[in-house]
C-alpha cells in the first residue's frame, strides 16, 4: 500500500484536513506539494513532512487562479517530473440563509470549491493523461450529498464537484486517470460553530486522511464518494429508481401525481453506469430498442 515515488499536490495543506492529508500521504512515501494561499503555512507543513524523514514541496497559490496553479504544476514538474495524485482540499465557508446570503457571497463559495478544484485538475490533466497514470480526489461534503441549513453556497458547490467527478472519471478512465470524492466530517476551522464541542472532539481530521489511500493507490476505484469521519466510513451513491412508464396521455401529470409511490419506490434502485442511463431506460419503456436509444457522443 506503499505511494512511495507518487508525486501529491494536496491544496488549501497549511492547516486543518488538508494538513492531515499531507502528512498522511508523506507518511505513506509520496511526495508532497503542501500548497495553501499563505507561503508561512504552507512552508510550516513542508517542514514537518521534511522533518520526519519526507520529502515536501511548499507552494503558495490560490486556486482560483489559472496563472499561480499553472506556475505551481510548472515547478513540481521541474522538481519532481510528474504529477500523480491531486487532492482538491482548498475551501471557504461563508454560512448564512439563503435569504440573508448575498450572490457574491454565492459566487466565491462556488468559485473556491468548484473552480478552484476545476483550475487545479485542469492543470495536472494532460501531464496525468500523457504518463497513462493519475489519481484526483474532490472533497464533497454531506451538504452537497443531503443539504444542511444555511449552506446553499457550499451544499450546490459540493454536490458539483460530484458531477464534476462523475464525468472526468468517465473521460480519463482509458489513461487510468481514476476520479474520485472525499466527503469528510472533521474537526477544522470551517467546522468550528458548525458542530458542538462534543463532536468536535471525536472529529480529528486525521482520522479522515486514512481514507485517501483507497482513493489514490494503485488499486483505486473509480467514481466513488467515500465519506469519512471519526474513524468511520462508507460510501455514498446517486441512485436512479426504476420508476414507472406513464406516456404522453393527456392526464400524464395526474398519473405521475397518482403513482408517485411506485416511482419514488427505491426497492429497484440502480447505480448508473453513466448519465444516459437514464435516456435509455425511459427510451426503452416507450418500446424503442436500447442498442438505438442514445447515440454518445
């Protein structure tokens, strides 16, 4: 389960999870790039990796942008000659109800986790595709998943990030370039006032980071959500139900209304193996051969 010779970029590093995730794949024989948007940090973390017998890289660099991520992979590739692990760790919190939550507030939650991790795995993608070799983590979180009170910036950008996962493991799965997510439960600053005291005290972000070893080694899957907390850990799925063929009947909306259980019934729930999934089977339940229902491009 050795990572020794594998080449990490964890972001937003110099504290909380993503400083326990830095360490972890350090102990575990990788190399790291502690990147975090303050240098003093970033080198604080390099420096314990170093002194425990590791080898870090400290990058400053925020990763909504383009220019600094680009320099940051620049430098890793002049250093160390490849990138094979990203973990997407880089956030912010800005909770409020959606009443009283301003769009610039929306926006630059949205753009931190859903951009930032897009700009970074924008960056390292062509380098993991060309050495046919990579492993990309995105950090969920179970108010993307399920939703969470005064979190609608942060739920709709980690539930994107989902999305985001789902089709770039589609798309790098013939370069094993293998895509995965991380939904942690964690003790750090953006978790402070969110969680009681109590909680707080069972949720050190190290007993997250063990995790990431399932994700990121050779024998990764792909497309998982794996969530993470206290020691524990399962995974999530985005399930489609079976449901029920109504037509285009005049009365279809009462239909959907009347058979609402049927359709909601999870009993028969399936894990798509891709988005069509759902075209071709509502195609076939309208009697039109699957092997003709989607074209993909």
């Amino acid at each position: 389960m050795s990572l020794e010779g594998r080449v990490a970029i964890v972001t937003g590093a110099g504290g909380g999870l993503g400083r326990a995730h830095a360490l972890y794949l350090a102990a575990h024989g990788a190399k790291v790039v502690v990147n975090d948007i303050a240098q003093e940090a970033a080198e604080r973390v390099a420096q314990e990796i170093v002194a425990a017998g590791g080898k870090a890289l400290p990058i400053a660099a925020s990763v909504t942008d383009e220019t600094g991520v680009a320099a940051m992979v620049a430098r890793v590739m002049d250093v160390w000659g490849r990138v094979d692990i990203l973990v997407n760790n880089a956030g912010i919190l800005r909770d409020k109800t959606f009443a009283k939550m301003s769009l610039d507030d929306f926006r630059l939650v949205v753009d931190v986790h859903l951009m930032g991790a897009a700009v970074c795995s924008k960056a390292v993608w062509e380098i993991m595709r060309g050495q046919g070799y990579g492993r990309i983590v995105m950090t969920t979180s179970s108010s993307g998943l399920y939703g969470n009170f005064g979190q609608a910036n942060y739920g709709a950008a980690k539930m994107a990030l989902v999305g985001l996962m789902q089709t770039l493991a589609i798309e790098g799965a013939k370069y094993d370039v293998r895509v995965n997510c991380l939904a942690p439960t964690a003790a750090t600053q953006m978790t402070h006032g969110v969680l009681s005291e109590e909680s707080l005290a069972h949720l050190d972000p190290a007993l997250v980071s063990p995790g990431l070893l399932a994700l990121v080694g050779e024998d990764a899957p792909t497309r998982a959500i794996l969530c993470a907390g206290a020691g524990h850990f399962a995974t999530a799925h985005v399930t489609l139900s079976a449901g029920r063929y109504v037509g285009a009947r005049a009365d279809a909306g009462e239909q959907v209304v009347a058979h609402w259980p049927e359709i909601s019934d999870r009993s028969g729930d399936i894990v798509p193996a891709y988005g069509f999934t759902q075209a071709e089977r509502e195609l076939a339940s309208a009697g039109l051969s699957t092997d003709v229902a989607v074209t993909q491009r």
